[in-house]
C-alpha cells in the first residue's frame, strides 16, 4: 500500500513539476507560430471562395439559367 501512495505521489509532483516549467517558459515562439497559421489560413480560405464565387458566377449559373429556361420553354 505505501509503495502505491509512493508511486501516485512521484506521477503527481513529475506533473505539477512539467506543468510549472511550461508555465514559466517564456518563449513566444508558440504564439506566433500559431498567429501566422491561422493568418495563412484565412488568406488561402478566401482566396479559395474566390475562386468559386468566379467560377460559380461566370460559368456554372449562366448555363444553369440557360438550361433551366429551355427545360421550361413549352413553346419554343
């Protein structure tokens, strides 16, 4: 029994003690990395919904209308 209160208090203080030297590490190298991530991501999202506003727009909705008013045109 006092080996398991042993071991569970040597697992606890091994964590604290990681816990308490991540916390005072003071490099920014983290926050940046993940400032420049997020920026590239919503650069390349947009970039990408672009794209298919463009495409959406110039090439699929044009024939779409087409195709839509000849499939309805009963006189023509």
């Amino acid at each position: 029994m006092k080996n398991r209160i042993r071991n569970l208090k040597n697992r606890v203080s091994s964590r604290l003690f990681a816990g308490y030297m991540a916390l005072k590490e003071q490099k920014g190298e983290g926050f940046v990395d993940t400032a420049i991530k997020i920026l590239m991501a919503v650069v390349i999202g947009a970039l990408v919904l672009a794209g298919l506003y463009s495409l959406f727009d110039e090439t699929v909705l044009p024939t779409l209308t087409r195709r839509v008013q000849e499939m309805f045109n009963y006189g023509g």
